[in-house]
C-alpha cells in the first residue's frame, strides 16, 4: 500500500522470508514497511525478512485485533489489507519478544513470565520440527 492508501499489490505467496522478501521487493521497493501480527512463526520471519534488508515490525495481535474489529467483511485477505492500513498510518507499536515476557512479568509476576515465555518458544520449536527449516544462527548477535 502507497502512502495515500492505494493497494500496490494484492496475492498469495508461500509463508517463508525468501519468497515474500522476493515479491515486496517487486512491487514495493526496498523503502517498504512490513507488519507481522505475534504468532508461532513470526521470529522466524521477521529475523529472515530483515535479513534480506526489509524494514519490518513485529506488530501485538490483541491491538491489531482491536483495529481490525471495524471491518466489515472478515476474511484473511481483508486482513492482510488492514494490516497495511494499520502500516501505513501508524496505529501500532511495535513488539519485541522481550518486552512481551517483561509486560507479562508486570502484569503477572516472573513465575508466569517465565512459563509464558518458554511456551512461546516451545511453539516456535515445534513449528520448526513440523515444517522441517532447520535452525540458522546469525553469524552476528541480535541486538538487544
């Protein structure tokens, strides 16, 4: 999506950094924004899509859920569509998994912080083993 709000492109590509670094590439450039709602694979793509030199922010699926309630028609499509209003007109903050385990740590206490972070990781393990990619390291450490 342009900054006035005109969709450049609009299709299916398979969930996996190369591909998807390949078409926003194509139809956006590099000055491309990218938002990624939190789930199971989102470490995966975000490190994989900044790899590859785009700009993308991780983006909390309760507050993304709030800003997409007002659409009328829900479908993944129209989602992918609000996720790139949201983009573009800067209604998020962005999410570091970090800052996820210490707002739960506030919020809970570091007992269940500690829990929810490792079964977030554990999900992300497990959605590794499923889909077969093998586990890179960054040749250079991530910042904090």
């Amino acid at each position: 999506m342009d900054e006035q709000g005109h969709r450049l492109w609009r299709g299916v590509c398979t969930t996996h950094p190369d591909p998807i670094a390949t078409r926003v590439l194509r139809h956006a450039g590099e000055d491309a924004k990218i938002g990624i709602e939190t789930g199971s694979m989102t470490p995966w793509l975000v490190h994989g899509l900044r790899a590859a030199g785009l700009d993308v922010a991780c983006l909390d699926a309760r507050r993304v859920k709030a800003a997409l309630r007002m659409r009328l028609n829900k479908t993944d499509e129209n989602d992918a569509e609000g996720l790139a209003q949201v983009m573009r007109t800067g209604w998020y903050r962005p999410l570091h998994l970090k800052t996820w385990a210490e707002a739960i740590e506030q919020r809970s206490g570091p007992g269940k912080a500690r829990v929810a972070l490792a079964r977030k990781l554990a999900v992300l393990l497990h959605s590794m083993w499923r889909s077969g990619q093998p586990f890179r390291c960054p040749s250079q450490p991530m910042p904090a």
